[in-house]
C-alpha cells in the first residue's frame, strides 16, 4: 500500500527527495575520493610529503565529484514534469504519435505485410540479373 492518496498530484519536491539526492552524491565522492588515494598510493609505505599530496588530491577529487554529482541529478530531475510522472503510457514510445502502430495496439493485426512466395524445391540457384 502506498501512504499517499491517489488523487493527490505528484509534486516536484516529491520527486527530488533532497536527503537522498545528498546522499547519493556522498556516496558517489567517497568513491572518488577512495579510488584516486589508491591510484595515488595513500595506502602504501611512501614519504610523507607524497602521502599529503595524496590525501589534498583525493579530497580535491572527492568534492568535485560531490558538487558535479549533485547538480547533475539536480537538472536531470528539473527535465522531468511531474505529472507524466505516474501517467500511464499504453503506445510505443519511439514511433511518432501519429504512426498506425501507437494509435492502438491491436492495429498491427490488421496491417500485415504481403506473404512470400513459398520456396521451390529446385536446388538450382537464380541467375543474377543484370
């Protein structure tokens, strides 16, 4: 069961969720930010000089990918209109509007392409035609 009524519209604020858009643009930095302290060496015996460069570059890393994740999700969801959100799609979504096929779906029963030719038994192959 859902814990909203049906009749209520779906709003954007509904949609974008704002903990867990912040959350998945943690989730995405942390990644970031842990594979570039590996790829830079973090983890291993090296100077420390070389191991705070690591540690500035991974947290460069980690929040930019936090910032460019964010606002990435931000504007896609900004695409989306709320109210085609839980509309109900009964045609092809690729063919246009006005194609025999999405008007309905019983339409390509009645269109249907010409029956080939049944095959010969002659193994013979056809001379091309020039």
């Amino acid at each position: 069961m859902t814990d909203k009524p049906a009749d209520k519209p779906t709003t954007r604020r509904d949609l974008m969720k704002p903990v867990q858009l912040l959350g998945l643009a943690f989730i995405a930095a942390l990644f970031a930010g842990f594979v570039t302290l590996m790829s830079m060496g973090f983890f291993q015996t090296r100077p420390a000089d070389e191991i705070q460069r690591a540690l500035v570059v991974g947290l460069v890393a980690a929040g930019a990918t936090f910032i460019i994740t964010l606002v990435s999700l931000a504007l896609l969801l900004l695409a989306v209109d709320p109210s085609k959100v839980t509309a109900t799609v009964d045609r092809p979504l690729l063919l246009p509007k006005d194609a025999p096929d999405a008007a309905a779906p019983g339409a390509s029963a009645t269109t249907e392409a010409p029956a080939k030719p049944a095959a010969s038994t002659d193994s013979t192959p056809e001379a091309p035609k020039a």
